[in-house]
C-alpha cells in the first residue's frame, strides 16, 4: 500500500527538523535530506523545491493554529478565565508532539525565519494573540502584560537553563509566570488612592 502524499510530506518534515537540529540548517543539503529518507532528490522535490520551503511548512502549521485560537478567543467573553485558557491552548500549540523539537529550530534559526514571508505572518498573529489576551483592557499596561505572557511561554525555551529540566514543567513555569501578568488585566485600579507623585486636591 502506497503512503499517502500527506503522509510523506509530514515524513520529510520530520526528518529534515532532525537533520536541521543534528547539524544546523545551512549545513544541511536536501541531497541529504533525501538519502536518510531513502527517496530520490526529484521525489523530494515534489513536495518541497527548497529547505526554506520546509521552514515554511513548520510556520505554516503553527499559523493555522494560532488562527484558531483567535477565532476562538473572540467567541469567548473578556475574562480572566478565557484568558488563562488561552494562554494554556497557547503553550499546548508549542509544547505538544514535535512542537518542542520545531520551537527549538526556530530559536536557533532566528535569521532564517525573519527571511521568510510566513515569518513576518507569524509576528502579525503574535500581535493578535496579544491582543485577545488583553480584550476589554486596552490599557497601555494590558498591552504590555499581555505579550510579555506570551514571551513566557516562548521565553521557556531558552532563558530557562536548569540542567534536565523536563519540557513539561518549562511549560508549567512559563503559565505560572504569565498567569501572574495574565491576573492583573481588566483589574481597575483603587480609585481612592492617588498615583505616587500625584496627590490629590
């Protein structure tokens, strides 16, 4: 039985991120990627016409996942608990299955997706998501608040060095964190107590 032609994009995929994470990205030809698939450059070339291609692929899936989680935080109402639920199905988008291994390559490759026009899509949905983490509070401060919780999340990655730290409990560190900027969104401050340096008349 034949696979099918998803079945062997997803194939090549795999195994270029392998090859990607082993000996980087420039370093590695899609002659090779070929060879360790065991398939002919022009069987490749069906599916992929280039590496960038490939990253492309990777950041592809991670915009059409992103787009559902907009779509669905619009449906939901401006709360805390949409919000915490957000950022949870967000760190799933990055920490379930090969996510860990892909998150990982784009830390390392950071010029190569910013090269790319799927990476400049990725900053335009990031700007998104922030957005409907801080919905109902269009404060300056919510804004802040609201991508710097995503930032946890990716931040995970690499500003977190513990030796053999598992990737899920990077992924509970990172909700703690943005769980304490997430809590303070849509807060109204104390009406009675003036900003320091601005007493009341």
């Amino acid at each position: 039985m034949r696979e099918s032609t998803g079945g062997t994009r997803e194939r090549i995929k795999a195994v270029a991120l392998e090859l990607f994470t082993e000996q980087g990205y420039e370093k590695t030809s899609l002659r090779e990627i070929a060879e360790r698939l065991n398939v002919t450059k022009a069987a490749l070339y069906y599916h992929f016409k280039s590496k960038d291609d490939i990253v492309a692929s990777f950041v592809e899936d991670r915009l059409e996942r992103m787009d559902a989680l907009i779509t669905w935080a619009d449906s939901q109402p401006a709360t805390l608990d949409t919000r915490r639920v957000l950022i949870s199905r967000y760190a799933d988008t990055m920490f379930n299955g090969e996510q860990p291994s892909v998150m990982r390559f784009f830390e390392q490759n950071q010029t190569v997706l910013k090269s790319l026009a799927a990476g400049q899509q990725m900053r335009d949905r990031m700007m998104r998501l922030a957005y409907a983490l801080c919905r109902g509070d269009d404060s300056p401060t919510a804004q802040l608040r609201a991508t710097l919780s995503l930032f946890a999340v990716h931040s995970s990655w690499f500003a977190v060095r513990t030796p053999g730290i598992t990737d899920d409990e990077r992924r509970r560190i990172a909700l703690e964190v943005a769980d304490e900027l997430l809590a303070s969104i849509g807060e109204q401050p104390d009406q009675g107590e003036a900003p320091a340096g601005d007493p009341q008349h």
